[in-house]
C-alpha cells in the first residue's frame, strides 16, 4: 500500500514555486517543524531521499512554512529527529 501525504506548494530560493510531500511535523522546544520531500519522490521504493527541514508558525488557521536560517536551530532540529528516530 503507497502512503499518501498531503502535497505543500511553497516557494524556494530562486523564486520558483515547488511541490513539497509533507511527511511529518515535529515539534523540539515548543516550535514545530515540517520534514518534507520533494512531491516527485517515491518514499516507498528510495533508501535515501533529500528531506527539506522547516519551520511551522500558525496564522489564524492557516500553517507557514518558514525557512530555518539559523545553523544553530537547524542543528538542534536535525539532531533531535534523528534522536527520536533511533529510539
């Protein structure tokens, strides 16, 4: 059975508009953030995918996809997804 995600448009660094699959959200110190993959990307049948790492502030009751520029807080996020995922 394929996994549905629900597909995220959002726009990259060059100004282009991009399909994302939002495959989980997180939350590490109160923040939440979104794991996502390219919408092209086949989950099931790949061993290693590029995961795009943002963060989720809600307005009203819409979600926004932010960047994450600070290495720091990037650093922190990866670690504790990767923390969970061992466990």
């Amino acid at each position: 059975m394929k996994n549905e995600f629900e597909i995220i448009k959002t726009i990259d660094e060059n100004g282009q508009e991009v399909e994302l699959k939002l495959i989980d959200i997180v939350s590490v110190n109160d923040v939440d953030y979104a794991l996502l993959v390219p919408a092209d990307t086949d989950i099931d049948n790949e061993d290693e995918c590029e995961i795009v790492l943002m963060r989720l502030k809600q307005d009203n009751s819409d979600y926004i996809f932010e960047t994450i520029e600070d290495d720091d807080e990037f650093e922190l996020v990866s670690q504790a997804i990767i923390e969970d995922e061992a466990q």
